[in-house]
C-alpha cells in the first residue's frame, strides 16, 4: 500500500534500490563477527543483492552498554584490516558527554549529552574512527600491494 502525490490510496510495485545496505545491529546477541558478517553477505547474494553490510557498535551488538562499543569497533576494524570488503559502514552512538540522561521536570539537562540512547563520549569517538580509518588504510594498502602484484 502506498499514499499518491494527491493523498490517495495507491498500490505500488517496486523493483527495489540495488543501492541499499543491511545494518547488522545485532538480536538476540551481538552480530558484528566474521561469522555474522559471512551470514549475511550470503543471503544478501542469494537474493541478488550485492552484499554491503554496515554495523551498528550500539544496541544489541554492544548489549546496550555504551562502553563496550569500541570493542566492537576494534573487531569491525580487524575484519577491515584483513581485507573484509563487504563491511561498507559503522554506526556509533557518540555524544559530547559518554552515557544518556532523563528529561525530568526542573531538572536542567547536561548539555551534550544524549536523552536517547547511552553514547560514548568525543574523545572514546575520535579514538574508535581513527582504529576505523587506520582499517581502512590497511585494507587499501593490501589491495594496492595485491594489485600491484597481479600487474607485475
């Protein structure tokens, strides 16, 4: 079902977005692994989809503690180093001020911090995108040697 430009009832047929991404964000326990990553790079091909997976270190993957969300990045990390490239992405719950506050009545809020979601602080964020970013250089080094050896 679907609404028209002019407010209508409509039914629509798509052919889907061959851009899209599966976020793993984990379940019933995390789902950030090799293994997990291999799960659904799999099923992804087995639909005809071209297997680009982000991963969420927050929620279950981190079980909903903030401060376990750089050890997430650092497995993520690990996988991109070793040349994992269907991982295309990483979400990270991250404030000015680590962890998550209620919005109560006369009770002033810490500014910059979330009322969400339990976050890391800036300074854990900057630490976990530079394990991502030096991953990444990582994983376009080998390619590059790979390259370059192929062309040889």
């Amino acid at each position: 079902m679907a609404v028209t430009k002019g407010g209508r009832s409509a039914i629509a047929a798509t052919t889907g977005n061959e851009d899209c991404h599966v976020i793993l964000r984990g379940g019933k326990g995390p789902n950030y692994d090799a293994d997990s990553v291999e799960l659904a790079a799999v099923e992804l091909t087995r639909a005809g989809l071209t297997p680009r997976i982000m991963i969420d270190a927050s929620h279950a993957n981190s079980g909903k503690k903030p401060e376990n969300q750089p050890k997430v990045v650092a497995d993520v990390a690990g996988q991109i180093a070793a040349g994992e490239a269907r991982i295309m992405g990483a979400m990270i719950e991250s404030n000015l001020v680590a962890g998550r506050q209620d919005v109560l009545p006369g009770v002033m809020l810490t500014y910059g911090q979330s009322i969400t979601d339990g976050c890391i602080d800036w300074t854990t964020t900057v630490q976990a995108l530079n394990v991502l970013a030096d991953a990444v250089a990582a994983r376009r080094e080998a390619r590059q040697r790979d390259f370059q050896e192929r062309s040889a």
